[in-house]
C-alpha cells in the first residue's frame, strides 16, 4: 500500500498556507514569546461544560466551545505512540498515525516552526520547509508498533513557546508521562488526539481469548450480553479524556478507517475537529 498517495497530499494542499512552493512565498516566524487567546468554534461530542463560552453561545444560539488559539512559528513536538495497541488487528491506526503526523510536521514547517517528533525510540529533528522530505521518509520507515509505550527524550531543553502534540490510542496510560518526565516541559500548548478504530465502539459477537499485546496475559472474555458494553466503554472514554484534561491537554479524538480508501478521508476529519 502506498503510505501517502497522490490524493493524500491533493487533500494537504488544501490546508496549506502557502499559495505555491515555487512562489518564494515565505511565512514569518512567530515570536518566541507570545501568549495564546482562544478562538471559538461549535460543540463537539467529547467537549467539557469548562470549554463553554456562555456569551458566544448566547449570541449565536448554538452551544459554542473556545479552544487554545494556534500558534505559528515556534517550536513543535509530535509525540507518536508507536506502542502494540496501536495496531491489534491492521495497520488502519497506524497508517493513520504516520499520515496526520506528515500533515502536521509539514504545515508546521512551512509556518515557520522547529520540528521534533518521537516515536518511539526513534527522534528526527527539523527546521525549514526544505527538509519536509526528511519527515516523509522518517514516517515511512518506522518500524511497526510494538511492545510498551516509551520515548527516547532528547537531551536539548525546550525553548520558549514550545507546543505538545500527541497522537495516541485509547489505551494510553497517562502514568507513563509521570514515568518519562514529559510533564516536568513548560509546554505553550498540550494537544491531544486519540486516534479510533470502529471496531473498538462495538463489541464482539463471539467469546474472545484475549492476549493483551504488550504484556502477554491471556484472559477468556464472554460479551454475549452486549447491553451494558456501550454504556462502559463510554464511561472508559470519558475517563480517558478526563485524565488528558488534567494533564493540562486539549483532547481531541478522531476514528480510522480502512487506509486504503482514507487517505484524504483522514486529514478531512481532522480539519473538521480542528486537528489540522
């Protein structure tokens, strides 16, 4: 499978800021000290009542949430999850996971911000839209989700303004950022996208042997009785998302499906939920 086709970066192009590469265009650096507002946009499921800006809401007659404002220039870490969980079944999540990292790297870099990725053990580090290829083949040569979560920090202190962004599963222990130290970095902004298959919202219809993938433990699971499923699981996600938001995360989440056929499809929801 081509891991980013011609229709994946048609669709990036149309959330570029930039009008051609070949115009000499450039975007100026964002100051390194600035401080964020909000922007606003419409409620989305997963939204704390926190978020609700009442006077927005009043004027407009929907329910209207704030969200930090973005930032460009400055400097951008993308943490990937590259843990087992990743992908139980299929690549879907993974695939996803490396084509919304290559959307974000490249729309960071041509606004003019240092880029850091993680994943995993492995680091790339980048500054200038010139390297943009590099993170393209960094992201096509990772290897394959396994074992535990764990991130190979780089010794370089942050700089000032530097942005969080994550892109994880479900299953992500907020223990391990007390673990590896990631919360001890004064970071501008804490985003977090959780990235779903569809068929973790739907249990299954037969009894599983389950084997958790990064520890080995086996356990005999009976969900015949598929009643009480959706209402756990929500209260499983809504647990999650709590936990992020504590750590000071804007949470955000966004399904994947086949790879095949989302290429697009996946940079067009995350524009939609304000990923992009």
């Amino acid at each position: 499978m081509n891991l980013f086709p011609a229709e994946f970066f048609a669709e990036l192009a149309r959330h570029s800021v930039r009008r051609s590469h070949d115009e000499g265009w450039q975007v100026c650096r964002h100051p390194e000290f600035t401080t964020l507002g909000y922007e606003l946009r419409a409620w989305q499921r997963g939204d704390t009542r926190r978020q609700v800006n009442w006077r927005a809401t009043a004027r407009s007659r929907q329910v209207m949430v704030r969200q930090p404002e973005r930032e460009v220039g400055g400097q951008l870490w993308l943490l990937l999850d590259r843990s087992a969980s990743l992908a139980p079944q299929n690549l879907d999540r993974d695939i996803a996971q490396r084509r919304l990292a290559l959307a974000l790297a490249w729309l960071a870099l041509e606004q003019g911000a240092s880029l850091q990725i993680l994943a995993g053990e492995q680091c790339l580090q980048v500054e200038g839209w010139s390297q943009r290829d590099a993170v393209r083949l960094f992201l096509q040569q990772l290897p394959l989700p396994a074992g535990r979560v764990a991130f190979a920090l780089p010794s370089t202190p942050l700089r000032a303004g530097t942005r969080l962004h994550v892109l994880s599963d479900p299953w992500f222990c907020e223990e391990t950022w007390r673990r590896d130290g990631l919360l001890a970095g004064r970071w501008t902004q804490r985003l977090w996208t959780c990235l779903c298959l569809p068929q973790e919202h739907r249990p299954p219809q037969e009894p599983l042997l389950v084997q958790d993938v990064e520890t080995g433990q086996k356990l005999n699971v009976d969900l015949s009785d598929t009643s009480d499923f959706a209402r756990d699981w929500q209260q499983f996600r809504k647990a999650h998302v709590l936990a992020m938001q504590q750590l000071g995360f804007h949470y955000q989440s966004l399904d994947c499906l086949a790879a095949a056929k989302d290429a697009a499809g996946i940079l067009q929801r995350a524009a939609f939920h304000h990923v992009l």
